[in-house]
C-alpha cells in the first residue's frame, strides 16, 4: 500500500512550485492533476513534465467526485501518489473528502502546502487578516440567486468584519463569474431581500489574477466597479468591514479607493 500527497500548486503557473513540491513529484509513482476547482492562468503541462521528468494524468470533476476518486485510490495501492491541487490542497472541500476516503481505506495520506488566494488578497489589499470573517462563494446568478452570499456579508457586516467572497467558476466550459455581474446578483439580491447591504455606495474590492505577476485590484463604490474592466480571471471580490487607517490607506494607495476612506477609518 502506498500514500497520496496532496500538492499545493501556488496560484498562476508551474513555475510557483517549491523544491519541496518539485521533490514530491518527482519521487512519486503516479502523478495525478486535477484544474476545475480553480484556474492556473498561466500554467503549462508542458514545462511541468519536462521540469519534472514525469507524465501528468488530469482528472476531471467526474473522476473525483462522481468516481470517489477510484483512479487515485487504485494507484495508491500500488505505489505512491502525487494530487497536484491549485492553490492550496485543503481550501476546496472536495479535495477533504479525498482525504477522508483514502484514510477509511487505510491509504496513507499528506499534505504539502501551496500559496492560497486567501493569503494572496490579504497581502494584495493590504486588510488585516485577523478581521475576516466567514468566507463564501457567489454562484453564477442563473444556478442559484445570490442570497446565501449576501446574508453573509450582512453578517459579517454588523460584526465589522470583511467578507471575502470567490466567484464561481465552471473551468471545463471555461465559464467564469465576473466582478461585474456578482455585484449585479447581489444587487437583486438587495433588492428582494431589503437589508441595505448592498447599496451603489457600498464599497467594495474587486481581484482578478491573485498571484500573477500583473494582478489587477481595485477598491470603490458598487455603482464603479460595475464599469471596470478587470481583465481576465479568476476573480474575487471583498466587502470591507469597518477599516483600521492603516487598511484604508493600504487601499487608498494598493487599490485606488477614495480618499475619503482616511476619514472613516478608525
């Protein structure tokens, strides 16, 4: 019986592995790869296997979740296992419920973290990570209307706290939830639901392409973010809560937010 290790991939392309992640697939029997539930924007299969002198087997959502993960689990009766995961493993909960089965299988398993886009919108935004609250997906509109997202930001909210919330994609049919039309489902979701939110003035922080060497970051009111072109994905979207000065002129200078956030910062 061998093990699976679970591989942090980083956030844009193989080149963001570390000489530890490198050493695990490189000693492994099987490499298996999975790019769905996050996107690499520029990554290559190419320069990893060549990097690393080893074929690269993808799976899909299927294999994964709708197979249990059989391919996996049946390699790592025979030798050991490399999962390469974007970002870092543990952060997708599919990638927990592999975990789970191996280990009621008896299979062995560990975990070599990778760079998160939690920690990557904290530093690119410059708010304090220990003011986040609970963290929630925007599903495109047309799925599921946005309501389970906007009643967690109002929570967050009345406790002061930030919400960072991931925009849905769908990597197979290459579909990506823009900033744009996220702000626009919560806005109907203000809409039905009459909390006060989610106003044009609400300010808000848009990402796109968290660990690339060309981010794109931009803080200011709903009604402008709705016109900004953030370029390509993936995308998320932050609503602060009540900012320390230090987080207002983080955003102020790394995000082109309003000066008028020096004033209403703490």
């Amino acid at each position: 019986m061998g093990e699976i290790t679970f591989v942090g991939l980083g956030l844009n392309d193989e080149m963001g592995m570390s000489l530890h992640r490198m050493e695990e697939v490189m000693k492994a029997n099987y490499i298996f790869m999975e790019l769905y539930t996050s996107l690499l924007p520029d990554f290559s299969l190419d320069n990893l296997e060549r990097m690393s002198g080893k074929e690269v087997t993808i799976l899909s959502r299927k294999n994964i979740e709708e197979e249990n993960a059989e391919k996996i689990m049946a390699a790592a009766k025979k030798g050991n296992v490399a999962l390469l995961v974007p970002g870092d493993p543990m952060i997708a909960t599919t990638h927990i419920t592999v975990r789970l089965e191996a280990e009621k299988r008896g299979i062995k398993t560990r975990i070599v973290h990778g760079a998160s886009v939690l920690s990557a919108i904290i530093g690119l935004s410059g708010l304090h990570n220990y003011k986040f609250g609970k963290s929630v997906t925007i599903p495109f509109p047309e799925d599921t209307p946005a309501e389970t997202p906007y009643r967690t930001i109002a929570q967050n909210s009345r406790l002061g706290l930030h919400t960072l919330c991931l925009l849905d994609i769908k990597v197979e049919e290459k579909r990506f939830l823009t900033i744009p039309h996220a702000l626009e489902a919560l806005v109907n979701s203000e809409t039905r639901m009459k909390q006060g939110i989610i106003k044009t003035d609400t300010l808000a922080v848009g990402i796109a392409r968290a660990g690339s060497k060309k981010p794109t970051v931009k803080a200011d009111s709903i009604k402008q973010l709705l016109t900004c072109d953030f370029g390509g994905p993936p995308y998320t979207l932050v609503f602060p809560g009540r900012l320390h000065f230090m987080e207002a002129e983080s955003l102020i200078r790394f995000a082109g937010a309003p000066e008028r956030l020096r004033e209403e910062s703490e």
